[in-house]
C-alpha cells in the first residue's frame, strides 16, 4: 500500500498580518518560509482593511478575528481552575505580586478569550499533516499556544518577540503578563537583536530557550544622490510620543545653512501638534510630512527619489526595520542608540548617538555625516555591504526555518 506524504505546515498567529498596514517587517519573513514549507497557514487575532500580497502557498484563516471576545459567568466557572492554575504560576515566581492580584479581573478575561480562542483555533488544524506552530509576538498568539500545551492539543510551538512583548519598562507596572507561563512552555524564543537578548537572558525565565533572530532584507537597488546642493532627509516612524520626532524638529531649526527637504511617513495622534512645530521651521527647510502609507510607496521612495540621510530618534526600539530598510539601499543614518537599533547602524553606516541626546547633538550628527565621504554615491555599496552581511532575508530565513522543524 502507497503511504502518502504528509505536507509540512506552519500555523502563524498574527496581530493582523497580512491584513491592515502594519507589521511591514513580517513580508521577508512570510515570504521567505513559504519556500520551505509546503503551506503556511496565517491566523490573524484582528482583522483590518487593506491586504498585503501574499505567496501562492500562505492561506489567510479568519477563526480567530471572527471569535467573539464577550465572555460569560458560565465560561468563568468553565474555565476556573486553568485561570488558578496560570495565575498562581505567574504569582509564584513574579516580584510584582501585588500588581498580579490587582489585574485578576483582566488575567482573568485574557485566559478565558485565549482558550475559547485555542479551541477554534485548533479545530481548523489537519492533524494528518506535518503541523509547526508560531506566533509572531508573545501576545494572545503565544497564550492560546501556550495553553494548548499545556493541554497537550500540541507538541510544541514558538514564538517571536518583537519590542513591547521584550521589555518589562514598556508595560504597565514594569511587568510583562504571563511571561512566565509562556516561556515555560514555549519551544524556542525568537529574539530580534543583541540587546533585547541580552536584556532577557538577565531575566533569567528559562534563558535557554532563547535564540537570536534578526530580522532579515532582499536586496535593493542603490538610492542614487542629486548633485543641487540640497539635504534631502527621511524620517519613518508613528506620530506617538515614543518615536520623539520632535526631536528631529530641534535639530532641523538649527541647521541654517543648507536646503533642507525632510519626508516622514507614518501617523498618529501627535500629528497636528507636529505639523504645528513644523510650521515654525525657517524658508531652507520644506516639510513632507506623507502620514500612513503602502511600505510600497516607501520602497518607491528609496527607488526613484534621492535621499541623504535617514533619521530615527525613538526612545525604545526593538530593532528597526525602517533603519534597515533604508541602508538596504545605501542610506546612512544618523539614529539614537537604543534597543536593537546598535545592532544595524554603526561607524561605517552612520552615527549612534547616545539615549540622552537632543537638537543640538542631533544637528551636530547630521552635518558630520552629510559633510563626509558616507554622502556620496560612492560609499552607498559600502552600506549596502554591511547591511546584507547581518540581515539577508535568504541566510536569516533559512535559519530560521531550521529553528523552527529542529531541536537547534
């Protein structure tokens, strides 16, 4: 009797991917694994307008975004002893207990909407296949995997870790919910750069779990320069408090003596006070400020619009992928020194500045590198160059991909 082959699958949890404008730096990665397994699949907790072209091979499952999150006092009784069971696990071994028995009511409401959410999930799951699990951000994703562990539905699973889902200081309390439980049951923790693994490993919650995972970039064209005396600079980030484009403001209105052009994508609330604070720069400066738009009108940018400099000035970073993606195409970058964005920009790329700095350092970066050899044509394969040697979405991708079927 002929013994078909079964048909290797990866199961991804999203916060919205594909759908909506964001997680941008998921493509290369979705892209990349669909040559290496027969199928992915993709569960979206959320599901938004706009849908990003996917490969022939990657299904879009809505189960999950179409799962109502209103929960009952019958559900409660349900599921009463999973909700001890987590809470006094995350309770016993977190410093922030006090903080825990103040949030029970939403802990509570989180592993009720996680596991209504696992057992859909996992009803839409061909067991006869060769199933992998992931969830791109230790979130819900990675409770409803971790439950279903627990529940033994699955072998194992893995999940990324991207930013907010890394660092205690970015939540409420300093403390990162169900960290614990997670990691002890997860396989494998994806982590996006040095600092941020360094930073976990301190943790000290289950650190050989951990592996270092950086993001990955196809590559590009060259970005090629305008010789009109003019800095064309490039900024792309969300209009929150976090990102500080203020900061970029202050240094702009000190630079008097140049042309300026300076292009920001991306939105938020902060926009009008922003567009307020811009309005105030002198005559040498034009401001286009684009709001939200396609990563493929960015890339367009790149492709067929000169630009000298990239700046970012957020105040916490996971990694950067706009950082990467504009030094995929020979842009240097004049960027504050936090999180993983040290792991992309170095002396030979740009300048990182220190977490404290302001306009007038920033100013002062932003002359030293558009007055040197990096704003020049020439250079740009220099930066291209270093940027594929630690982020080629084919050698990361595939190293991933290994990560995710082996023990490794």
């Amino acid at each position: 009797m002929k013994i078909m082959a079964t048909e290797k699958v990866l199961n991804i949890v999203s916060e919205n991917y594909p759908y909506g404008t964001g997680e941008q730096f998921f493509d290369a990665e979705v892209k990349e694994l669909s040559r290496y397994f027969d199928k992915i699949q993709l569960f979206p907790l959320q599901k938004r307008e706009g849908l990003r072209e996917l490969p022939e091979n990657v299904f879009i499952n809505d189960v999950l975004a179409k799962t109502p999150r209103k929960i009952s006092k019958s559900q409660v009784l349900k599921y009463v002893f999973r909700i001890l069971k987590i809470v006094f696990f995350e309770w016993t071994r977190s410093n922030k207990k006090v903080y825990i028995l103040k949030k029970i009511k939403r802990w509570t409401v989180s592993i009720i909407q996680c596991s209504i959410l696992g057992e859909n999930f996992i009803k839409e799951i061909d067991s006869k296949e060769e199933n992998y699990f992931y969830s791109f951000w230790m979130n819900d994703g990675a409770l409803l995997l971790s439950i279903l562990r627990d529940q033994n539905c699955i072998e194992e699973f893995n999940f990324r870790v991207n930013g907010f889902d890394i660092f205690n200081e970015r939540q409420e309390s300093g403390y990162m919910p169900f960290r614990y439980y997670n990691y002890s049951l997860v396989n494998k923790v994806f982590v996006l750069s040095n600092e941020a693994y360094n930073y976990l490993h301190k943790l000290n919650c289950y650190p050989e779990k951990l592996r270092l995972s950086h993001y990955g970039i196809f590559e590009n064209s060259q970005n090629k320069l305008k010789d009109d005396q003019k800095w064309r600079i490039v900024s792309c980030a969300n209009v929150i408090p976090l990102k500080r484009i203020d900061k970029i403001i202050s240094a702009l209105s000190i630079i008097k003596d140049k042309s300026i052009v300076w292009t920001h994508f991306g939105d938020g609330y902060l926009m009008d006070d922003i567009k307020e604070k811009a309005s105030k720069l002198g005559d040498n400066v034009h401001v286009d400020l684009r709001g939200n738009v396609l990563n493929s009108e960015i890339i367009e940018t790149y492709q067929n619009e000169p630009v000298n400099l990239f700046v970012h000035t957020s105040e916490t970073e996971g990694l950067g992928m706009a950082i990467i993606e504009a030094q995929s195409f020979g842009i240097p970058a004049v960027v504050i020194g936090v999180g993983g964005v040290p792991d992309i920009v170095s002396e030979a790329t740009g300048e990182v500045l220190s977490p404290e700095s302001e306009g007038p350092e920033l100013a002062a970066a932003i002359k030293r590198v558009l007055n040197s050899e990096k704003n020049t044509n020439e250079y740009r394969t220099t930066i291209q160059k270093q940027i594929y040697y630690k982020f080629s979405a084919e050698k990361n991708y595939e190293a991933l991909f290994q990560k995710l079927i082996t023990n490794s």
